[in-house]
C-alpha cells in the first residue's frame, strides 16, 4: 500500500537539487501572486507561469496547492521583526525579558496587523492552515516567552496567546474587507454619520447603543490600540491570581 504524504510541508526536508527552483523561490513567487490575485487566484498553473517553470516541476519540491499555502504563509510571517532580529530571524532567545512584556506584545501584535494589511489573504490563512513553520514558530514561542516570564502558565497561558492572536487576525479581516469596499472617504464619512443618525433617532428602543456607539468613528489604528489595552488589562487581572 502505497503511503500518504504528509499533511504540511513542514513534515518533509527539501532535496537539494538544481537552483532553477526551490521552495523559498516558489514562496516568494505565491506570496506576489496572493497579493495580486487572492487565495482563489492561486493555482499551481499560474504560480509556475509567474516563476517562468513548468507546472510539473513544482511537484518536485511541493505536495500541491496546500504545501504552497504553507510556504507562502510562513514567508510572510518573517516580515514581522522579532525583537533582536532582522526579518524572518529566530531572534534572542533572552530579548524578550528585557522589555516589559505589555509593550514587548504591543510590538508583535502591531506588526502583525501591518503585516495583515499588505496581504489582506494572510488571516484566513492563520486560521486554518498549520503554523509549523521555522517562522511561525520563532513568532509564537516569542509569545509564550514572554507570557511565560509575565508569570501566566498552563491553560491561563495558553488562552492568553489565543486571545491575542485572535484578536488581531479578526481586527484586520474586518479591517481589510471594509477598506476593500470603502475607497472614498468622503463617502464612508457620509455613510457612518448615516448609519449614527439611524441609531441616535431609535434611542428609545435601543438607548445603549445611542449612549455608546460610535459609529461616525474611522480611526482604526485608535481603535485597535483601545481593545489591545482592554485584552492585555484583563490578562494582567490574571498575573495576581
């Protein structure tokens, strides 16, 4: 019986061969043709037509489509400098204790977002793909470092990296999808302040929302910054538990 391949990329070493392709050329080729054309547009078809190959050769260094996804994923996530590190480097191990780690955090989750915001594909990816790469796993054992030295352990630890990082991958979807829609921004204006007097008219049925809501605000960055502050408080709650 014939064995299955592996389920990610990451299971199986590169073969050295001739330097006409290798999978850190056919990341970088994915990552320009997903910033173009989406996770949709992407076919091995149309990655070997942008690396000038023939399709067949791909197979020679990847599984498929989801191997590609894989490569793809992990060489953008070493676009988000780890403090001590240049792009796409492990890093100090022994940074992290150096700054405080609401701040050492803070960073991470910043460049995480621009990273998120020039290639808009990059959160749905995290969501379902393994994050097994040499990249991906420098990136989350800088947080659980840090985390670790806050004093969270266990489970607490645990959720608090799963907090953060889903708050980020869903802050910059939304992000994305609306300034995908929204290129005017005169015309968003007049939308939000649209969409604040429908609200503030129906304050009697839903007096919360016209106290509270604020619909007419754009600032994305000040937004951002305001539910970052109020998941690291609640996470600093659980330092004295």
């Amino acid at each position: 019986m014939t064995e299955s391949r592996p389920p990610a990329v990451w299971f199986t070493e590169e073969q050295p061969r001739k330097p006409r392709l290798s999978r850190d050329r056919i990341a970088r080729g994915a990552v320009a043709l997903l910033d173009a054309e989406g996770v949709a547009g992407l076919s091995m078809r149309r990655l070997a037509a942008r690396l000038n190959a023939g399709a067949m050769s791909l197979y020679e260094y990847v599984g498929g489509k989801e191997d590609v996804l894989d490569l793809a994923l992990d060489a953008v996530m070493g676009e988000i400098e780890l403090d001590g590190a240049g792009a796409g480097g492990a890093g100090d191990p022994d940074r992290p204790r150096h700054l405080p780690w609401r701040d050492a955090l803070t960073r991470q989750l910043v460049l995480t977002r621009d990273a998120m915001k020039r290639h808009p594909w990059l959160p749905a990816l995290m969501a379902t793909r393994p994050l097994l790469g040499p990249n991906s796993l420098a990136r989350s054992e800088y947080f659980y470092s840090v985390l670790d030295r806050a004093g969270l352990e266990g489970p607490r630890l645990t959720a608090a990296v799963g907090s953060l990082t889903y708050y980020v991958q869903g802050y910059a979807a939304t992000e994305n999808v609306w300034r995908g829609l929204r290129h005017d921004p005169a015309q968003e204006a007049e939308l939000r302040e649209r969409a604040q007097r429908f609200i503030d008219h129906r304050a009697a049925d839903h007096p919360a929302l016209a106290r509270h809501a604020q619909l007419a605000n754009s600032d994305f960055d000040g937004s951002f910054t305001l539910g970052l502050e109020t998941i690291l408080d609640g996470i600093e709650a659980q330092l004295s538990h």
